[in-house]
C-alpha cells in the first residue's frame, strides 16, 4: 500500500508559514532574503529537521533537502518549489509546492519506507524576482543561465546587492550553483487562473509554457512648465508613456485568449507637481502560448511605439531583455502524472503555464514536469489567493505517487 | 535723471547665482530649503551686505530686505520673486526677478538716491513647490491661505517635515509670516511661453492669471499575477490611470489656446515587475483663462474617470485639493508699468500667466502687479532656459522706473 497524505498536517503547515510576513488582507509578503523570507527558511528547515535529511545550500541561496536512497549511486528524484512572495502574495504561490513536498518526505517518514532513488526537496530563491530581477532567479543561476557573479551584483530599489543580502541574511551557502544530480525534476504549483475550476479538473497536467517577452523601455521627451507650455509645445514623456501602456493593454486584449500583454512598472522624471514630465520608463512583457504570435506583438508593439515617439517628438529607446519559452515539459512524466491521478480517480485536464517557473529552468537539464492544483477565482499574488485543503492534498498525492514510482522501493 | 540699470552686473549676478546648485546641461536645482538653497540665500545676502539694508525673516522662512525711506511713516514699495528652483530648473524663473530687485537697490545706492518710501526686496520660500507641495508656500503662508502650523508638517518624499528643513538650514525667521506693511508690490518674471518672443513684445504687462484646479487621483484595483491573469480578468489600476493620463491631456488639447492640462506626477503599487498593479496615484491639474471653462474641463474629466471607474472595475478617488484664480492685478500698476516700458521706447503686450506665481497671493492683499520679460523659444522648468542679458535689463529698467515713481524722492 502506497503511503497517503495527511492533508490536515499539509494543511497546518501552509497555515503556520502564512504567519511569517502576514499582510492586513490576510496574505503574505515575504520577498527573497527579507528577515521575513529569512524566518521562513528557518521555520522550514526546523520541519525538516525530524525527517534527517541533508541540508545543501549553494551560493545564490537555494536550499536542497536530500533524503538518501538505497541505491547510493542513483541519481536522485527531485521537487519543490519557492517559500518567497510578491508584495501583494497569497499563502498558496509556491509554498503549496515546497510543502507539499515536505509533506511527500513526512508521509515516507511515517510509513517507514526507504526509497531506491534519493529524494530531494527544492527551495528555490527568489522565484518571485518583486525585489531582485529577474525572476526565478536562483534556479536560473543553477541552470547556468545567469552567471553568479552577476546576480550577486544586480541590487534592489534600495541599492542592496544581492551578495550583501545573502551576506546579511546568512543564506548564501558554501555550493557553487549548478545543475545537480537528479533524474527528474516536478513542480507542484497553484494554477494561477480559473480554468480548472471552471472546467472541473482536478490536477493540471503542465505540459508546457508559454512564450514570454520581456521589455524596458525609456521614453525621453523635454522638461517643461505646466503652466505656460502649450499643449502643443510639449514633449511629455508620461503622455506617451501612458500611450503606449494602452498599446501594450490593446495588443493584449486583441491576443485573448492565448496571449497577453502587461505593464506592471513605471518611474517618472522628475515627478514634480507642476512640471512636464521628460523622462518615464516602462517595464511590460508580452506572453503567447505561440511564439509565432508573441513575436508578431512583439513586431507590432514597436511599429506603435516608433509612431508614438516620431508623432509625440519623443525618444523611445526600447530594451528587449529577456524572453523565455516556450518550453515543452517531459511527455513521459506528463504521463505519468496523469496516470497516477487516474489511480487515485482525479480528473486531469492539460495546461500551459503562463507564468514563469522555476521549472522552465529545469527542463533543458533534466526531464522535468509540473501539476497545478485549482486556484478559487483563478485570483493569485492577491491575498486572496485560495486553493482548499482538498485541493492541495490531491495533489501532493500524486507527487507523493509520482515520486514514489520513479524513485522505486 | 533717473538711474540705470548696469545690464552687466544684472547678468553676472544671474550666472554666479547658477553657479549653486549646476545641473549637468547649464541649469539649476535647488530645491527649497536644500544646502543649495541655502546656499543661494547666503549669496544673496551677502550681495546685499554693503547696500545697508535691514534683513527680516519669517518663520516660514521667506526673506524681507528693507532700504529705509526718508518718510519714516510711509509703507514700503515692495519686490522681488524667488531663488528655488525645479529639479530640472533653468537659471531665470524666480531668480531674474529677485536679482532685478537687487540690482535696482544697487543702481539706487550707486547714484545715492534716498527714496521718501521705505523699499522691500523679497525672496520668497518654496515659491516652486517641487519639494513641499503646494508651490508658493512662503507667499501663500505670509497671505494667510495656508495655517503656518500645517505648512511646518508637510513632509517631502523623504518624510522631512518643512519644520525640520527649516531648523536643519537655519532659515526659519523670528517673524510671524503676515501681510506686511506695503503700499504696492511688483514682481519681474521670465514669460515661460513663446508669445512675446512670436509678437516681438519686449515688456509683458501681466494682467491676469488663469484660474487653475489641482486634482489627486488614486485608483483602486486588484492585484494579480501578469502571467495567467486573463486581460479581461484584471483590474489593473496602471492601465486604468494611463487611460486617464490620456483623457487629460486629450481635455488640455482640446481647450487650446486658452486651457491645458496636465499630469506631473504618478505613484504605481506595487510597482513590481509581474505584477498587475493594483494601486495608482496621480497628480492633474487643469487651466484656462476662463473659469468657466476651467470648470467645464473638470465636470467632464469626472465624467471620463467615472466611465473608465465603471468599464474597469476600478474604484477612482478623486480629491480636488486646491484651485486659484484668476486673479487681476492692479489696472492702476499695469498702467504705470506701461508708461514706464513706453517711456524707455519698449514694446508692450497685455499678458495672462499661466504659472502659478507669489503674487497671485499678494494680489488680494496689496495692490499688485507683474512684469514679464521673453523667454527665448518659451522654454521653462528647464536647462535650456533662457533670456538675454539686454531682455532682462530692460525689464530691471521699468521696475526701477515704476519703483522710484511710487516711492518718489
């Protein structure tokens, strides 16, 4: 008999961490390596504490829990997620995968099982990227694609690096980052939107991602006076900024429902009452489950920022630095995922990711999948971000199983 | 013979006062009651040093520098503008004026010309209000439209309170801020617009000012996440604001010649890449000659914001926290500012100011006028600010000439 998830212990430890970095909504907020960050890294090791496993940390602050297998020399199978949050979090982005997985490890634990293949748990750093950039950003530096020394020089708004916030919080460990001896790699992870509960699936089976492009642009106009300066004298750098976050809007909406496009960041120069704005900078990204189609929002976003500066006699200097995906998870583990919610009698229904994971950064290396639990409302980074206890549970069964299966007895 | 102005030493004054506080591209920045304004106020009064003159200060810390008349019972013939500038600020807006007022002391002490009326020069505080908002606050404190004990608490962006960056520079005065024993007050200012320049007009009679409405906006959406949140899902209060940035400065075009509108300032939570935003703040204002039909902007941007609110899903607040004018100088100081520009042989042309200036609230108080002087290509609140040394001398020559009139010898 396959050990079974105690969903009210899962439960109480989703409940207990939500404590840490609690928002008046009743939410989180926990950036990467805040003193709230830090305290629930501490609560998470005291719970792995009894289980006797081998805590690794590397030097960008991933923290990975292995449970040893019988068979020493096999690769091990791995999974987690990330205990960090947006300003604005819920309880369940992340957490619900690490401690889920926890919950994986604590099951073993109590049935006294011993795996053929090691276990090990992932807590990854800074997924959410709110107070460093970019996100995912301790899985990317495993993954070789973003070299170390330069995540340890990139700093907050506050101008802390993240080499002094890991010096500060005591989070960088004694590993070099690098890709690790895993034979496969899953993700637990809330949906994050509405179909699920919509179409009434249980687990989401992630079979891949989507195309996301990722911009910084500064618009450059010319300071003047609000007063005096005619309207037609101008060259404000927040009205043409403004246009083109309803270009970015427009051309999102125009690319429902497989595509979508976002502005989320804005500074303003210098943002005196009084005067005409001359300098604004945007950050937006354009996500398509085709990249085909991103790259044509991509195309036609530029076309209308070039007519926007040449109309407004604006500058608009645009900076594409980044874009990810689209990445196809294992099809194999896919399978299996779906095979071992069949089991337990759980609908499946297959998903594309919209958001950035730390799975995305997993793939290229080892076969790596995800499964998504419903989101209630499909409302997420929102303190009211909800799944039910039954939700969780459910699908940390079929971690449990999944992992279980490919580590072997 | 009346004296004159020695345009060169007029000049030199404004570029050594430019010397506080340089911006890379040739402006100033001195924000009020910053070590360069300070700075600047120090200069200042050791440039009036040897002219003998008796030096008051308020608590608000606006600076009064009284040349004693012969007729000790007779109010005094006030003058002057201000020394603070915008982030951005050139070296004329505020500075010629109090500058001109210096170098008509200087011309009168020279040619050792006691005046029957005592003379006042001026510099008010924060006339620029970049730091501390709302703008001429040294004026609107001495007026009495502004409690001294709420400008004292009003904090900058960095939580420093007006009290404190008084006490920090030591420009809080022994005086209790009050209107002051006056009989007229004058004030040379740059135009900041191209008219005068287009039409040739060498001297502006300022007979009036716009009625202008300010307006703090902040919009209220929900957070989530960029990625799986459907655009149709979202009440992205970023988007929201920018469709409002639009409709004000569409409101601002539309009144051309004689309104504008404005947006200055913007504040974005949580202003985190990846995520919708879900509170935004924004500072409008909007102007016309008439006040009707200032008033007629404002209904109508309610009603803009009230249709995106709902469209949206967003909860706008709109407080309307301040308006002024219009304002009409003195018919009789106008008139006599005319016969002295004509009597120098210099062109005249009736203007409105559209900025907001100390003397607007001077003007219910005293009999009040302003004189203005080009501003080459009307550029303003900006490095590229500039006017001629001979414009600038001309407009000292009438000042002095309407000074001396009224306090006659």
């Amino acid at each position: 008999m396959t050990p079974t998830i105690d969903s009210d212990r899962l439960w109480q430890s989703i409940m207990d961490m939500a404590e840490i970095g609690p928002t008046p909504e009743g939410g989180s907020c926990r950036l990467a390596l805040t003193s709230e960050d830090t305290a629930a890294r501490a609560l998470f090791l005291r719970w792995c504490k009894p289980l006797g496993l081998h805590h690794d940390q590397d030097a960008i602050g991933n923290m990975f829990l292995r449970r040893a297998g019988s068979d020493t020399t096999a690769p091990a199978i791995a999974f987690g997620s990330h205990l960090d949050t947006v300003p604005t979090g819920g309880r369940f982005d992340g957490i619900a995968g690490v401690l889920a997985g926890l919950e994986v490890l604590r099951a073993l634990h109590d049935a006294g099982i011993a795996t053929r293949a090691p276990l090990e748990l992932v807590n990854w750093m800074n997924e959410e990227g709110s107070r460093f950039s970019p996100a995912m950003m301790g899985s990317r530096v495993a993954a070789g694609e973003l070299p170390l020394a330069r995540a340890l020089a990139i700093t907050d708004d506050a101008g802390i690096s993240v080499a002094q916030a890991l010096a500060d919080s005591g989070q960088g460990g004694a590993l070099t980052p690098a890709p690790r001896d895993w034979s496969a790699w899953l993700e637990l992870h809330i949906e994050q939107g509405p179909v699920m509960e919509a179409t009434g699936a249980e687990i989401g089976i992630v079979v891949g991602t989507m195309h996301a492009r990722y911009f910084q642009i500064t618009v450059t106009g010319e300071p003047s006076h609000v007063g005096p300066t005619e309207m037609n004298r101008r060259h404000d750098s927040l009205a043409a900024a403004a246009e083109v976050i309803m270009e970015v809007e427009r051309a999102g909406l125009a690319a429902e429902p497989g595509g979508r496009a976002s502005t989320s960041w804005i500074e303003n120069t210098p943002n005196a009452r009084g005067n005409v704005p001359h300098i604004t900078r945007l950050h937006f990204d354009v996500r398509h489950n085709s990249q085909e189609a991103a790259v044509a929002m991509d195309a036609s976003l530029r076309q209308s920022m070039s007519g926007i500066a040449e109309r407004r006699g604006v500058r608009i200097d645009v900076n594409p630095y980044a874009a990810f995906g689209p990445i196809a998870f294992d099809r194999r583990l896919g399978a299996l995922l779906r095979q071992k919610a069949a089991a337990r009698q759980l609908t499946t229904r297959d998903m594309i990711a919209a958001a950035g994971h730390d799975s995305v950064f997993m793939a290229p290396l080892v076969p790596s999948a995800m499964l998504f639990v419903p989101s209630v409302a499909g409302i997420t980074h929102n303190p009211k971000e909800y799944s039910t206890k039954e939700q969780v549970a459910r699908g940390a069964q079929v971690l449990l199983d999944a992992v279980l299966e490919l580590a072997g007895i």
